[in-house]
C-alpha cells in the first residue's frame, strides 16, 4: 500500500486552515531565511510561503546574498528573534559555502524554531519531552505513520542516516514509541543483512536507486527521505527502486509526492503549535 503523504498533507493543511479560520485567523508569521540563488532552494521556498498563505499563515522571506558571511545570517536570525511580530522562524538548507551551518541554527530561539533543527530541540526529543518541536521532516514521518494507523510498538526500526536534521531526532521519535532502533551510516558494516530485519526501513541517503529489494525483507514498511537528481531525466529521485521493492512491502512512500509534502505541512503544524504556547 502507498503511504501517500501528498493526500494525508492537504488533509492536515485543510484542518489547520478550519482551525485557523474558527479562530478568527490569528497573526501568525513564518518567516524565512533564504542565503544565495540556488534554484531548487529557490522553489522549494515559494512552495512553502504559498501553503502558509493557503491557510491563513503569513511571514516574509528574508533573502541574502551567496557572498553574506556566518555573521550576517546570524545577526538577521537575532533580529527576527527579538522580533514579536514573528511567531516561528527557519533557515532554509543548504546554505553556500563557507556559511557555518551549525552556528547559524544555534542562532535560533528554541521557542521560534519551527523547522525543529536546534540542537535544543532535540535534546529534548531524547529527553521525551512533550515541549520538543521536532524536525519538520521527522515529524511529517510520524504524521504519516499515525494516518495510516501504523503501530511502532515493538517493530525493528532502520534508519539509514544520522543527519541531525532527520536521522537522530527520528531515531528519538521511534524511540519514543517503543520501537527498537537501529541507525546506519556509511561507516556500517554488513548494512544490507541489518536492513533485511527491519520492520520499518527509512532511507535518507540521497542516491538513486540505493536500496534495492534485497535490503528488504516481506511486508517491511519503507519510507523514502532521500533526494537526488536524475542526471539523465534531469529529475528530483528518491533513494528507493521503487519497481523492485515495492511488490515485496506493506506500506511504502512514493518519490517525490511522499515524505516532501509532509515536511511542509508538519512545518506549519509546528508554527501554529508555536503560536499556541507564545500567544
């Protein structure tokens, strides 16, 4: 079965908006920091302030040069921080060499941190605790794991990647649930053998075609996080050979319509439950 995130998404976004609405539309802002003139980066950021506005969420997109240094994306995170207009705020990745990304989502207040990639936030998320705003990409994993009533309790989870935007805080997300968790790295030995026991599999690896059907065992549940482009169709792909694995699982994401879509949603789940507890 696909776990289509394109339609558990619009189904989140349409109660957001209901709830929005009931409420008389709130002054919400997600506001953006978009650093240089990546194209992909450049859509991906329209997308995201379009279905903010879609349901009632608005917020400025913020856009530096290639050339700005560490110091000035920091210095502009600091005065959206001070600012009480603002209710949630993330950098858009990746950012342009020689930008430390790390000091750049330290700069971030926690309590504004609507992408969820402070190392505060997850350490919280370890720490199972409920004020934890996870990554936007982990939770719209989740998100979809719970519309289709999909139970961790007690399942082999695999996590192939420990990127601390999506890796660790999934690991702690499956973590609380009871689900026990294996990460892999490119550092791992006999990784196909460990992937051949996973219950769920999850693959953030960004090469197409990476996991193939012998990493996965019958009625596995496989979820696709990885991107990359197609050199030959000039296309966005996943790291799943989706026409060889998908015959052997119970659930599987497609590429590109199943984990993308809710990251943006669960990115403005987060924003509105910032908005809750600040107001």
């Amino acid at each position: 079965m696909i776990l289509d995130g394109k339609t558990t998404s619009q189904k989140i976004m349409s109660e957001l908006k209901a709830e929005l609405d009931k409420n008389n539309q709130p002054l919400i802002d997600l506001d953006i920091i978009l650093v240089g003139d990546d194209p992909s980066s450049r859509l991906y950021v329209d997308l995201k302030q379009k279905k903010a506005k879609d349901i009632g969420v608005g917020g400025k997109i913020h856009e530096l040069p290639s050339t700005s240094t560490t110091q000035d994306v920091v210095d502009l995170i600091q005065k959206l921080n001070n600012d009480s207009s603002v209710t949630g705020l993330m950098v858009q990745l990746p950012l342009p060499s020689p930008i430390d990304r790390d000091l750049v989502l330290e700069a971030i207040d926690p309590k504004k941190d609507a992408d969820g990639l402070t190392s505060y936030n997850l350490g919280l998320l370890f720490h199972k605790d409920p004020s934890a705003i996870a990554s936007a990409t982990s939770f719209g994993i989740i998100k979809l794991i719970e519309e289709y009533k999909i139970n961790l309790d007690g399942k082999n989870a695999v996590i192939i990647g420990r990127s601390v935007d999506v890796g660790l805080p999934l690991f702690a997300l499956f973590n609380n649930r009871n689900a026990t968790v294996t990460i892999c790295h490119s550092h791992t030995q006999n990784l196909i053998e460990i992937c051949q026991k996973a219950d769920v599999l999850v693959s953030i690896v960004g090469q197409k075609n990476f996991v193939t059907a012998d990493f996965v065992k019958d009625g596995a549940i496989v979820i696709d996080v990885g991107t990359s482009l197609d050199i030959e169709t000039g296309k966005i792909v996943g790291d799943i050979d989706f026409n060889s694995v998908a015959p052997k699982c119970s659930y599987i994401t497609p590429s590109p319509s199943g984990v993308g879509p809710m990251t943006i949603a669960s990115l403005l789940l987060n924003t509105v439950e910032i908005y809750k507890r600040n107001k």
